[in-house]
C-alpha cells in the first residue's frame, strides 16, 4: 500500500492503481469482491473532496460511495462505477495531475453510461505548484443508460502545466470506462472552412457534412502560441465536434488528410434546412444543409423611424405552438436585419424580439407553399430612446456578440479577444467562492473555489475590476460586509436581496443595485461620455443603475440621477418618468417613491397609462435616500431605480472594520521565544504592517481581512488568517436574520479581540 498526499491509501499493481476511501474498505469487507483497481488512465482516480469541487458543482455527502466493478464495457475494458448517496447526492473522482503543454490542444474522450443520473467530465488547469488556475467551460454529459462515447477538446491555458480530469454523477449511479486526455496538436489554425452536400437514402434524410482546414500555418494569438519545435504540424487525428441544429449527426470524427466528416440524418423528409456547427478547440464553424423539398422564407428587420436595419431574435413556430429550432440557441435565431432559412411547406407564426426599448412587430402567420418564396417584413418601432439619456444595458447571458446586440444589448460579458462587432465587449464570469455567488467584471484572473469572497474581490480589484454578489448571502457574507463591504453591488431582482439591500442602505452603505446575473431582469446603467470598459464599470459600481424586467423608469432630481449624493437642507424638485413593457397591450398600474425602504408616497395609474410623468418636492435636513418604482399591468413586472442620496456636511459611510490582534509566541521545545517580525498581509500578498515582537507578545491593529505572518530566524510557523479564526467562525454559522442585519455589530466587537497563539518549531 501507499498513502499519497491527500493521506488515503493507494493499493498498487503495476502502473495500475485506483484511490480508495476508508469507506470504500468496510464495503469491500462486506462484499468480498476480488477486483480492487480499475483500468482508468492518468495513474488512477481518487476520491474528490468538498473542497476539490468544480465551480458550480454541488459538494459530494460523506455518505456517498466510489467503488469499482469487473463489467464488459463498450471497450471490453474493467470500468469504473460511481454510485450516489442515499438520496442520489452527487458523487465524484478526481484524477492524478497529468503533465500537459501550455497553449496545445487536447481531446477528453471516455465510454459512460448513467442510470437514472447525468454523468459529467471535465479538466481543471493546474499551475507548476498545482495551485489551481482554473476550469474548462466545456463539459461533456451522458444521460443515457447505455453505453454511451463522449469527447472534448480544450486549449489549454497559458499557465497550467498540469491537468486533473473530474467525473462526476448526479443521479443514483453511472459507470465510466476508458477516460483519457491526449494531446491531440501543439497549436491549432486560425480558420476551418464547411462544406456539405446532401442527398436522400431510401425515405430518410442523410446528408454529409466535411470540414477542412484551411491553413495549418497560421498561429494563434500570442497568448496561445506554442513553442518554437511546433513551427510545422499535422492535424491529423485531432477531433471535431459535430451538433445540428435538428435531426441526428455523427457527435464527433477525427482528422484525416485535413478533413473530416459528419453524417447527418432525420426521418422526416420535409425536415427544412439544417444548421450544423463543428468545433475544433477554440475554433467554430457553421455550414447550412438545405433541403429542396423546403420552402425558403426570407426576411429582414428595421427601425420603423429610420428605416436603419436592427438585429433581433426570429422566432418560428408551426400551427401547434411548436418552435422550428433554426439555430443552436433556446429560442429561434439570431438575425443580423435580413435572413434567409428553408422550413416545410405549412402554416407557420413568424415573431422577433429586441430587448426592452423597441416594440416588437406583430405575429405574421404565413401559409409557406412549396416551390415559392416567401418575403416577411418585420419592423421594430422604437419605445424610448434611452441611448439619448446616456442608459446602455448589458448582462453575462451571452454567447456571442451579435446575440447581445440582436438583445438589444450595449455591452457583454465575453472572452477578452471577442469581436465586439459595434458593441462594447469586455471580460465577465460567475465564481463559485466560499460564501456564495458572485459575478466578475473587467479581470481574466482564475478564482478557485475555495476562496473567500473579501478575496475574490481584493484580487479583482488589481486589474481594476468589479465584482456583486448573485444570491441571498449566508452568514459568511457578514465578514465580507464588514470588510469594505468586500463587493461592489448586489444582484437585487428577489425580495430577499432586496430586503438586504434596503438594510444596509439605511446603515450607510453605498452598495450598488444590479441585476447582471437575473437572466430574466436587466440593468440599464448611466454612463457619462463614450462607452469605455472603465467608464462602465465605474458607473455600476457608483450605482448609476435602473433594474427591470419589463417597464422602464428613471428618477432625476434636477440634474442628478441615481447613485448621486446631494446636500440636505433645500427644497428641491423631483421627476419620476416611467414607460409600460415594450408590448402593444402594456400599461402602468402604479408608481412608488421610496425614502429610506418606506412608501412615502405613491400614485394608483387608473387610467391605465402607457407612459406616466410625475413631479414631487423633496426636501430633507438628516441622511436619507430615495429611489423610484413601477409596475406594469401585471403586478410581477416591475422596475426601480437605484438611490439618490441626501447627506449631511459630517455624513461618512461606515469605515471597513480594523481588527485587533494580541499575539503570544510559544516555542515547541518550551525554549524563550526569538525576537520575531510580525508581518499582516493582505489578500492580495501586499504587506499592510509590520512589526516587531521583541519578547514573545505583540498587539496590531489590522484590517479584518489581514494574514498574519511570525518570522523568527531559524523557526518556522504556519500564517493564520483573521477570518479562519475560531471565535469569528462560531459567529459566521450562527443563524442570523439577514435584512435585521443585528450579527453585523456582534462581528465588529469580536474583532476587537482577536486572540492568537503561534507555535515556532525550528526549520527543517
């Protein structure tokens, strides 16, 4: 037996070997199985650990179970079998880190199948150190209960040297044979060219679908440029990913002589026209099989006042309500003004979408006949120019550019060296962290999910980004209030968020309203001058923002907007604008101004508006503030604005609270302490204060997220962290009543007595 590092012991055979829990021990006594490793590669699995889990994956229960069964898999192999908790909690293994190459390119492929459960792989990037620097957005999933192939294929990041390969099951149990992660090209070209050709087999569909490479030259971007000895390559063997956009295509095929084939099928002959898309690592192609039975239907959006083309969503449904997926999206496509698809000759309602500021045209119902073409005109007349305002819009609910822009989006959340194609584009992710959810803005920096949230936005905070947090908080995200606040907004469409968030207005907190990660509201934000990354970011976290999810409003006071601070002591002049859902049939029910989380005064909309205007005099001598909001003819439409603040000469927000510390300095061999340097770092690796401990004690004032570091000559000891500290933990999982906010000052008090006691043991 071995033990690796994780301390579970490892039986041995060969190069063969599989990681085993205690657990899976008092099984194995019970069952008296004979078969105790399992043919996987990468040097065997282990068992992952709540702190090992992926981002956005649930923590495995110490219930569940891992084990390994002798069974003829697809490759006739001995397979792996990953069975759930109890109740079908999640389970997972984690591999051993495998040697990998900055910026090559590799497949994932592995046999599974899933019994009443989904089964998942993915990699996690490892640094030099195998400190992890992050996780690949793609995930393979098998839901089938028969064997079933899967495959991947992933650029690896500039800094990870190694890789971990994670299976996890979701369900009762799954079974998981030969997962391997190959390098399959040192770098990848710029470009893949599609081409397909189509034609009938019997009374079935079939047609084949190529891709090419078309140059093997050409690098990457400088960030992904593989090493001076992959000057020359060949592709052969790599693997492309195949999907339709309806019927059934061959998932995946490998290179050869440059190019590779997909068969596409469906039973249907009047199928229409079929969107395909390959996938070759980082890169993407589409190719368009037609189908000449098919009618072809073309199409074009615009501005009703301009004439202007728009972008928008189409939608297409057949006489049942059914949506005719033509794209690889939720709901329709995307089109860029004019459009051209084949569909099968019927009846069919054809409707386009665009955000929040422009009417849809009405549902046109088409009788598609065969061998003719069809023309739809569909025009968009424009609600409210909030562009004219300095409002722009945008979310990390975006694969691509034009899908924002056909949202009617001014900015999305995309990959750095994304085309933005006339709209701002700039980096944005979800991190999975201790305390919860949050989203980042503006930092490709990798987040690990056993960071703590104050760390998470200390470190964002380097490349001048902006982080809010998504869901309700838990306890821990007391500390992180306390901290700064250590964020920069909330994510307020539920009551729960908002309930916090007027709390925490009313002790003085400036914290932003948002609404970035609520795939169903938006968050319109005032942005003075040109769009810039910068610009945008400054003003979410200023709290320039109005959230919706279908009516609009905006609150002025004079001159000043949302997230504005004014002095107290004069009458002023306050206006309220607010304009019903972009919908032909839309109206207003009633307006609110809010002062402090209080109704002070509203307005019921009898009349049923489409558009309302409303002025009211304010006028204040103590701190307060105010924001505005409506709802539309159904109650759960709703918007509100972000406050305006009054303030007084001496109003100052709440500072981030600063920590007490009194440390005691033991030696292991009961020996006089060391004259020692104390040192508090913060979670950025900065150095905040140093000191030093000439007889064994000292007493720091810090702030609460500070790392404090004992150096004696000779001695070594482990740093301990403020937030890890044993009195503040016990505080952290007290239940609490969140928006009454009481834990804040029990928390302030006890960290200003923060006790440590640091053990030095001399150097090895």
């Amino acid at each position: 037996m071995n033990t690796d590092k994780h301390g579970l012991k490892t039986p041995v055979m060969g190069r063969k070997r599989v990681v085993l829990s205690p657990l899976w021990y008092l099984f194995f006594f019970f069952s008296f199985t004979t078969h105790l490793w399992a043919d996987v590669p990468n040097g065997g699995f282990e068992q992952i650990t709540a702190s090992q889990m992926p981002v956005n994956w649930s923590p495995i229960p110490d219930s569940t179970r891992v084990m390994v069964e002798r069974e003829r898999a697809q490759s006739g192999k001995i397979s792996v079998l990953m069975i759930g908790g109890p109740r079908g909690e999640p389970t997972a293994l984690i591999s051993d880190p495998v040697g990998i190459q900055p910026g090559a390119v590799y497949v994932l492929t592995g046999w599974a199948r899933a019994d009443s459960a989904k089964a998942f792989a993915r990699i996690r990037w490892l640094s030099e150190d195998q400190i992890p620097v992050g996780e690949s957005r793609i995930t393979t999933e098998v839901t089938s209960a028969s064997w079933t192939q899967w495959t991947g294929t992933f650029v690896v990041p500039t800094k990870a040297v190694f890789a971990r390969v994670i299976c996890l099951i979701n369900g009762k149990e799954a079974a998981l044979d030969d997962v391997r992660l190959q390098k399959i090209a040192p770098r990848m070209p710029l470009g893949l060219q599609l081409k397909a050709t189509d034609f009938p087999i019997r009374d079935a569909r079939v047609s084949r679908v190529r891709v090419t490479i078309q140059d093997s030259i050409i690098a990457l971007p400088h960030h992904l440029q593989a090493t001076g000895q992959d000057s020359v390559v060949s592709h052969d063997g790599a693997v492309v990913i195949f999907e339709a956009s309806r019927g059934q295509i061959t998932p995946w095929a490998t290179i050869e002589n440059g190019t590779a084939t997909a068969t596409l099928r469906d039973a249907d002959e009047n199928m229409g026209g079929v969107y395909v898309r390959a996938r070759l690592a980082h890169l993407s192609a589409r190719a368009y099989v037609g189908d000449k039975k098919a009618v072809r239907l073309r199409g074009r959006l615009f501005n009703t006042d301009t004439g202007q083309p728009l972008l928008g969503r189409i939608i297409v449904a057949d006489s049942l309500g059914t949506i005719l997926q033509t794209g690889f999206t939720e709901r329709g496509f995307v089109a860029d003004s004019a459009f051209a698809i084949d569909l099968p000759p019927q009846t069919v309602t054809i409707s386009a979408i665009r955000g929040f500021t422009h009417l849809p045209p009405e549902p046109q119902v088409l009788h598609l006949v065969p061998d003719r073409e069809h023309m739809v005109e569909l025009p968009f007349e424009p609600w409210t120019d909030l562009h004219a305002r300095g409002w722009v819009a945008g979310d990390l609910f975006n694969s691509t550019a034009n899908d924002a822009r056909a949202r009617g989006l001014d900015w999305a959340a995309l990959p750095v060296n994304a085309n933005g194609n006339s709209i701002l584009t700039l980096p944005g992710k979800y991190v999975e962290t201790r305390g919860g959810k949050q989203w980042v803005l503006g930092t490709t920096r990798p987040f690990t999910p056993e960071k703590n949230g104050f760390e998470v936005h200390a470190q964002a905070r380097l490349d001048r980004g902006i982080v809010g947090y998504t869901d309700i908080f838990s306890t821990s995200n007391l500390f992180d209030i306390l901290a700064g606040p250590a964020f920069d907004a909330l994510d307020i469409a539920h009551p729960d968020m908002q309930a916090l968030w007027f709390a925490l207005l009313n002790r003085g907190y400036r914290i932003a309203g948002t609404a970035i990660s609520t795939k169903h509201f938006r968050t319109y934000t005032q942005v003075p001058g040109d769009l810039t990354a910068d610009r945008l970011m400054r003003a979410i976290a200023n709290g320039q923002n109005t959230i919706t999810n279908g009516p609009l409003i905006s609150l002025s006071v004079f001159a000043a907007g949302p997230g504005d601070q004014l002095p107290t002591g004069s009458k002023r002049r306050a206006t309220i604008h607010a304009w019903a859902t972009a919908k032909s049939d839309a109206y207003l029910t009633r307006i609110e101004l809010i002062r402090n989380a209080r109704v002070i005064q509203s307005w019921d909309l009898e009349e049923q508006p489409r558009k309302y205007r409303i002025s009211t005099t304010l006028e204040d001598s103590v701190n307060c503030w105010y924001l505005a909001r409506c709802y539309g003819a159904d109650t759960s439409r709703v918007a509100w604005t972000n406050p305006i603040y009054f303030q007084t000469e001496n109003f100052a927000p709440p500072q981030p609270v600063q920590a007490i510390v009194r440390g005691k300095i033991e030696m292991a061999d009961n020996s006089p302490a060391p004259k020692a340097i104390i040192r508090a770092v913060d979670p950025t690796g900065r150095t905040v204060l140093e000191t030093e401990a000439p007889r064994g004690t000292f007493q720091i004032w810090v702030p609460a997220t500070s790392q404090i570091h004992v150096e004696a000559k000779g001695y070594e000891t482990l740093p301990q962290r403020i937030f890890d500290h044993r009195d503040i933990q016990r505080l952290l999982q007290t239940p609490v009543n969140l928006p009454e906010l009481n834990a804040l000052d029990k928390l302030a008090e006890q960290l200003q007595a923060i006790d440590m006691i640091f053990v030095l043991k001399r150097s090895q």
